[in-house]
C-alpha cells in the first residue's frame, strides 16, 4: 500500500469556501415549524408490541416492575 497522496487539482481556502456558502444561503429555504396537534389518549388504541421488544423493556430496571 502507498503512502502517496495524490494531489488536489484545486485548494479551496476557508474563507473561498465561507463565501460560497453565504451566497448559497439566500436559496435554502427553511420550512415553518408547527407544533403537532396533541392526540388525546382515549384515541390511541390497537398499539401492538412484539413480545420480543416487551421482554426487553420488562427486563430495564427503570422501566420495569
């Protein structure tokens, strides 16, 4: 195995690099974060759980007993 490294065919410098990215910034749009809408728990039903994953949650001290 070699220990060359081939050679870049162009450096960019820090601050090359920064003002691409400040350019490039006014193009990225940022969507609207909305809240989710709370479900109220009498709604939430048929939740199946494999019994493998219920062994591994009965057997977390934390979780379990």
């Amino acid at each position: 195995m070699s220990n060359n490294i081939a050679p870049r065919e162009s450096e960019t410098t820090l601050a090359e690099l920064r003002g691409d990215c400040a350019r490039m910034a006014p193009h990225w749009v940022v969507p609207v974060r909305t809240a989710p809408t709370p479900v109220a728990p009498s709604l939430i039903h048929g939740v199946n759980v494999p019994p493998a994953s219920a062994r591994l949650i009965d057997a977390m001290a934390e979780y379990g007993d």
